[in-house]
C-alpha cells in the first residue's frame, strides 16, 4: 500500500516538475539571444530619437534636435540639426539587408546600432518605421499621410513637411522567425519625437 502511494507521489511529481525544469533550461539557454535583442532594440531606437556616438564621429544627434525635417518617408527620414556644427542626417530601413542606417552630410550608411549583429533583423510594425503627425492648437494629433510620390516610392510633400510636430518611430528586432520556442527572440518597439522646429 504504502510503495503504490509512494509510486503515485512520484509519478504526479514528475508530471508537475518535468515541465518546468524544461521551461527553465529552455529560458536559461535562450536569454542570451533575448537579451541582445532587447539591447539592439532599444540602443536602435535611442540612436534615432536622441542619438549616439559612432565611430567615425563623435556624436550624431538624432530626431528630437531636428532643426529642418527635409525628407520624409514611410522607411527613411532626413533632417537638419545643428550639434555642435549644421549637419544632414538621414536614417532609413534597408529593406535589401533588414536592418537601419544612419549617415551624415551624404557619406556612407552605417549600421544601427553600430554592434548589430548577423543574424538580427529589424523590419516595421504596422508597414511604416516612420509616422509623421501634426498635433493641433487643442493637443490632438492627426496623422500627415504621404501624397507625393517619386521614383523611390511615396514621400511628404514639401509643403506637408512644414506641418509635421511629431514623429513616430515603430519597428520589430528579432533573430530568426522570433518565435522563443525556436530559440530565437522578437521585441517589437516604439517611441516619438517632438520636433521643435523654428
């Protein structure tokens, strides 16, 4: 009597704890990957909305000290600051190696963050990385949809760009499919810029 009780003790243990020392390794063994996306995510989107130091300059300023926006897309936005000198920048989505860039007075892309990995991917949520609103004299905002469009696709007009407050920036980082069953991970991220344009 007593050993079928103890056999039944252990059997019902056995299906409590398995799942969870497999959960356990599981996460154990996966959050490397999780935290690295977790960091390029949110080092991405810090370099766009604030900026960051890169190696070949000492600080590049990012959407919040936007003198000028002078482009604006769905993947791509470029704009004037003036930190420490009048300077362009420009960050755009390359669909082509699923990742951002930045660049300075036209010279090269780089990547961003500048330690991105192979293997770590970065792509919109919700179709467009950049929204751009106007925020009205009562505080509500409307979206400023893109009506002009050229040979790289649709863009803000000129005279729409005169009227943007705030953009949006929203993407998705993952490595792999995403899924964390498959060892990969996903964060999906979003954050805005007030401009505060003369």
């Amino acid at each position: 009597m007593e050993l079928t009780l103890a056999m039944g003790l252990i059997g019902l243990l056995a299906v409590w704890v398995t799942p969870l020392v497999l959960n356990g390794t599981r996460t154990f063994l996966y959050l490397p990957n999780v935290s690295t996306v977790h960091q390029a995510g949110h080092d991405l989107l810090n370099a766009v909305i604030e900026g960051s130091r890169t190696g070949s300059v000492d600080f590049i300023p990012g959407l919040r000290f936007a003198k000028q926006l002078q482009e604006a897309r769905p993947t791509q936005v470029a704009f004037l600051v003036y930190a420490p000198t009048q300077a362009t920048v420009t960050v755009r989505w390359n669909g082509t190696l699923n990742r951002c860039e930045r660049r300075v007075d036209g010279g090269p892309f780089e990547p961003l963050p500048y330690y991105a990995a192979a293997g770590l991917s970065v792509v919109p949520a919700g179709g467009a990385i950049f929204r751009y609103y106007e925020v009205s004299a009562g505080g509500s905002a409307s979206e400023v949809l893109p009506l002009c469009v050229d040979a790289d696709g649709p863009l803000l007009c000129p005279a729409d760009r005169s009227r943007v407050d705030r953009i949006h920036v929203r993407l998705q980082v993952h490595t792999g499919t995403g899924e964390l069953d498959m060892g990969h991970a996903k964060l999906v991220t979003a954050s805005a810029a007030t401009l505060r344009i003369p």
